[in-house]
C-alpha cells in the first residue's frame, strides 16, 4: 500500500513524510487506508465469521501516535467545523486575538507543527489549537476501529470487538474509545522497578473505562520486555503474580505476548512462551503451564468480578492535554505524578478505588478526588457541588478550577466555578524548583511544600494547615469547607507519601470507609540474627506498603485477593471465614494464614 498509495504514510510533527518500515505509520484520515482496512475487515468477516472457534474479535493493534499531514489537516478543519459551526466561534475558543492570530477562513488552519514556535507540541503559547488537535487525533483513529467494528458486525452481527489498550497512554481519550468497545482490553508491560500500585492503577483506570465492567489483559510478557534500558527478566514467580493482580483489579482473562519468540526484527528477544530453544524445558514454559492448570481448577470463580468502592479519583484526558499544554507555571508539573500520588496513598492502604471519568455518577461514593482538576468544563461543578451538598467528601488540590473546557481561563478568581464549594479565593500561585520548598504542619506532623503553592483566602471555609516560610507564612495550605451535608477539602500545595497516606485515612473513617483488608491483620515473619538471650526470631510491623488486597463480588459470593509483592513472608489474620479456592482449605475468622513471596491467596466467601 505504501508502494501504491503513498498518501497512507504519516507526516511527522516536524513535517517530514516518512517511508515505508514504520510501526503505527498509517495515517486516519487518508482516504485510501480508510477504504481498504474496511474492506480487509469485510474480508476476514466473511472468512472467518461463522466459525465456533472465534469467541471475539480484535480490532487492529495498539493505536497510537499522530499525524499531520494534508489529510488530516483537511480533516481537522471539518472537524472544527461541525465542533464550533463557525470561524468566529474557533476564534472566540482559541482566544487568536492574542498576538494577532486571528483566523478569516477556514483553509487557514493548519494543523500544529514544529514549523510554528506556537504550535509547539508542549508547553505552547497557542494552546487551543494543539488542545483540539489532540481531541482531533484521537477521535480519528477511533473512526478508523469503528468503520472496521461496522464492517466486521455487517456479517457477524453478535460479534464482541474490542482493541488493545495501553493504559495510562496520554494520545487517545480511552474513556471515549470505551464507549465502541464490547469489552475493554489492554497490554500490561510495567517498567523496572514500578511500584506494584502504579500498576494496579492503570488496571483500575482500565476497568473504570466501562463503568466497572470486567476488562481483558490483552497482552504482557511471559519474562521479559526487550524495549526497556535494561531488560530484567520477571524473577519466579513474578508472571503468576501478575497475572492474579490483573485478576484481581478485574481482568476476566489473562494472556501472553508472545507465544514463540520471534527469530528476527525488533522483538526477537521479547520474551515468550515458547523460547528459541522449541522446548517445554524451560523455566518460563513450567511457570505458565502451572499457572494454567490453576486457572482452569478456577473455572468460573473469578469471573464476572464487581468492586464495590466507596472511594474514587477523577481521570480526565482534556484535562491531562490541556494542563501539559500549559506555557506556565511549572514544567514539573505532571497530571499522571499528581493522579498516583492520591492512589498509592489509597492502594497501598489497600482501600478500594475507582478511577472515573467525569461522566460518571458520583452518588455511589463517599469520597471523591480530582487532584488538579485544572480544566472545569460546563456542568461539572454543579456535580461536585451536588455531591457535597447531598453528603460527600471532595477532595480536590492546587492549580483546579482554572479554565474552562476550551482552556479560556475562568475569571473571577481562582478557582473558578468551584470557588463556593471550597469556601476560597486563590490570589497568587508560586512555583517552586525542584531544589526550593515551603512546609506545612499537619496533625503535629511537618511536611514538605513542593512545586505549586497556591496562596489563597478563606471565604468560609476553615485553615486545616498553613505555610510556615516565605512571604506568605500563615496563609493557609490546607483548608475544609462545609457545603451542605458535605465537605470540600483544598490541599494548596504537593505534599509527600506520608501526608496523603494519613490524611486520606482520616477522610476514609470519617466515612466509616474500611480497607479491604486492615493493616492489623497483616504480621510480617523476618529472619534475624539473635543472641541467646532473645525471646523470639519474629518482627511484628503494623503497617508497610506491599501486601495488595482487593475484593470482587458476583453471584452472591465475594473473593478477597491477597498478593504479597515483597520478598518476605507474612502472615494474614483472616477477617472472616473463607475457603481458599487454590487449596480448597476452608479457613475461619481469627485463623491466621501465612503468604510466601511472591504469593498469592483467593479467598472465598458467601454474602
């Protein structure tokens, strides 16, 4: 095709066409590609589409990227077109006025490009454009899965179809891909090193994509990922632990890339099931042919698993485009840092959590997050104002409130539309370097103030916490409002692990919130050395991160997954009596069950 048609070759942000070779290097909006992947559809629809065997569908693999070629650049202007109506409206959204950017017609739109210091793709001072370039780019490869979704229900009417994911992945609105897919499915392929919670939130986001339903783990590496600085293999155990983590934040099935290991090109040392040796005689084959007798011992148990979360934390796509688009006021300020850091606090306290879309019902919950909630579109704050009157706790941060769904800043004082519900006006906002920061004082306990430090008034709502340097020593850092039923908290600044750890806790037992499994019910056992005159080789720790919990119910059973990611062995008090579904045993309230490393516990029981 690329021989034939070149015009299905993407153009580069910095204008240059590329050749044949590329990965991802087809572009949306050539009308060629568009003809010909539908009309490949139809082809294997036609196939392939009566057989017994084909249980779903997939559609393409791993979208992503952008183009900017003179396709897309036509497209984007009727895009813009059936989004706004008119070239004034563009004009009034974009704010083109500032340094004379003004547009009279729409064939002078072009799409962002490194050509324009002001379509810079990050950090711009032309931010409206490259915002709905984003949007643009998204919803156009999502017109591409969905002419083939058409194409292939043309003869298979009842067919599931679905694509693979990539998790956290910033290019495309997943939350909006979710709504054309059956079912969601995605690729697992964690950095070295990642703490085991940043994982289990890209699995949560995943899930939270339908509204809770079961996601597919599409893809993730039997041993070995061939792209990373450093390729470690996945140590014993690691792929059963990762599977059942997957499992137990929702997926209904878990599979592998690849099943034999390529003998050439790019991922010929991706790792596999079957290796280059051909064998079953391998450490990686054993681990996974255990791993599947377990699951078919498993059967139906796990399958059709729904949280049932108290707790939530809004993830919105334009809002992470259009805050790192942002020329100001700090490049450090990332939206995925910012999101994790309130969900490690959660996860690692092993408290049930959401992540939402902005589309979601908020009534279900007790508590409700939206760390940097910088853009507010139209209607959202009468939801959160909503939730707090009716009794919810909001929790929201620094840099919220600040522009409206176009990125036109909301004037009248920070933060905006949310300024009554959290009883503040913010006046000024500090940046911070990463070698500068301020302190706050919470609960006797100081903490560091980094990055952003919001200095803000009260306007009803009470100082919590305030800064202790600089010129503004005593404004508050942390405030409560009461609206309502309810409370909006404001947390001025980024504070470390500690603070949100507590302070979330705190929040969480207001609202009589349990974790899912409390940190008094986990001991840990470590070997030490001892002189004779010690009473015991056994360290007790109250509480350290690295036991996950979660629980899923269905069909009028609940399942309690336990997996220890440390190298230590522990030891859980059960908090009610259960059967572990690996071993059969059947375990009572108060007996105490030891966790090898690495392992993992499904555990049982009737509702």
């Amino acid at each position: 095709m690329a021989k034939r048609y070149p015009d299905v070759l993407r153009v580069e942000f910095d204008g240059k066409k590329r050749k044949f070779g590329s990965r991802h290097n087809s572009c949306p909006n050539s009308p060629t590609y568009q003809k010909y992947s539908v009309r490949l559809a139809e082809e294997l629809a036609k196939r392939y589409g009566k057989r017994d065997s084909i249980v779903a569908w997939h559609v393409s693999n791993e979208y992503g990227g952008a183009c900017y070629c003179e396709n897309c650049e036509k497209a984007f202007r009727v895009w813009l077109k059936k989004k706004y109506g008119t070239i004034e409206e563009v004009n009034r959204a974009w704010d083109t006025a500032f340094w004379g950017h003004t547009f009279y017609d729409w064939d002078e739109i072009v799409a962002p490009d490194l050509r324009s210091e002001h379509f810079a793709e990050t950090r711009t001072n032309f931010q409206g454009i490259s915002l709905d370039y984003s949007r643009f780019n998204s919803d156009s490869m999502l017109a591409c899965y969905e002419a083939e979704a058409a194409a292939i229900r043309a003869y298979v009417p009842d067919a599931k179809i679905t694509t693979n994911l990539m998790g956290t992945y910033k290019p495309l609105d997943y939350q909006k891909w979710a709504k054309s897919m059956d079912f969601v499915s995605w690729d697992n392929y964690p950095e070295n090193g990642a703490p085991y919670a940043r994982t289990a939130m890209s699995h949560d986001l995943m899930r939270g994509l339908k509204g809770g339903m079961p996601f597919a783990l599409m893809e993730q590496t039997p041993s070995v990922s061939n792209w990373l600085s450093y390729c470690a293999l996945k140590r014993p155990g690691v792929m059963r632990l990762w599977s059942y983590q997957a499992v137990a934040h929702g997926a209904d099935t878990v599979m592998f890339f690849q099943m034999r290991r390529s003998i050439g090109a790019c991922e010929k040392y991706h790792g596999a099931v079957i290796d280059h040796v051909g064998s079953e005689n391998t450490r990686v084959f054993r681990e996974i042919a255990a791993l599947g007798e377990e699951l078919k011992k498993l059967g139906a148990h796990t399958l059709g698993g729904r949280s049932c979360a108290k707790a939530a934390i809004v993830f919105d796509w334009d809002n992470w485009w259009a805050l790192e688009y942002s020329a100001g006021p700090n490049t450090d300020l990332h939206y995925l840092d910012e999101v994790f850091l309130w969900y490690r606090a959660l996860a690692e306290q092993n408290y049930a959590v959401d992540l939402i879309s902005e589309e979601e019902t908020l009534s279900r919950y007790e508590v409700v997050i939206a760390p940097v909630l910088y853009m507010t579109k139209t209607g959202y704050d009468e939801k959160i104002r909503g939730f707090v009157r009716d009794g919810g706790t909001f929790i929201t941060t620094f840099f919220s409130g600040i522009v409206d769904e176009h990125d036109l800043v909301i004037t009248g004082g920070y933060p905006g539309r949310l300024r009554d519900v959290l009883g503040i006006w913010v006046e000024e906002i500090d940046a911070l370097p990463p070698d500068a920061s301020n302190q706050i004082t919470y609960e006797d306990v100081c903490y560091p103030a980094r990055l952003l430090c919001d200095i803000l008034h009260t306007e009803g709502a009470e100082t919590l916490s305030a800064y202790e340097k600089d010129f503004y020593a005593g404004f508050p850092a942390l405030t409560v409002n009461s609206y309502g039923e309810g409370k909006a908290y404001y947390v001025a600044t980024r504070l470390s692990d500690d603070f949100y750890r507590a302070f979330l806790r705190e929040r969480m037992e207001e609202k009589e919130v349990r974790p899912v499994l409390e940190a008094e019910a986990v001991s840990w056992v470590t070997e030490k050395n001892y002189d004779q005159e010690a009473i015991s080789g056994q360290e007790t720790v109250a509480w350290k991160a690295g036991i996950e919990a979660t629980e899923r119910f269905a069909n009028g059973k609940s399942i309690l997954y336990v997996l220890n990611h440390t190298d230590e062995t522990a030891e859980i008090t059960l908090p009610s009596e259960r059967t572990e579904l690996l071993s059969g045993r059947i375990l009572k309230t108060g007996d105490k069950i030891s966790i090898a490393p690495k392992d993992v516990l499904l555990l049982e029981r009737n509702l």
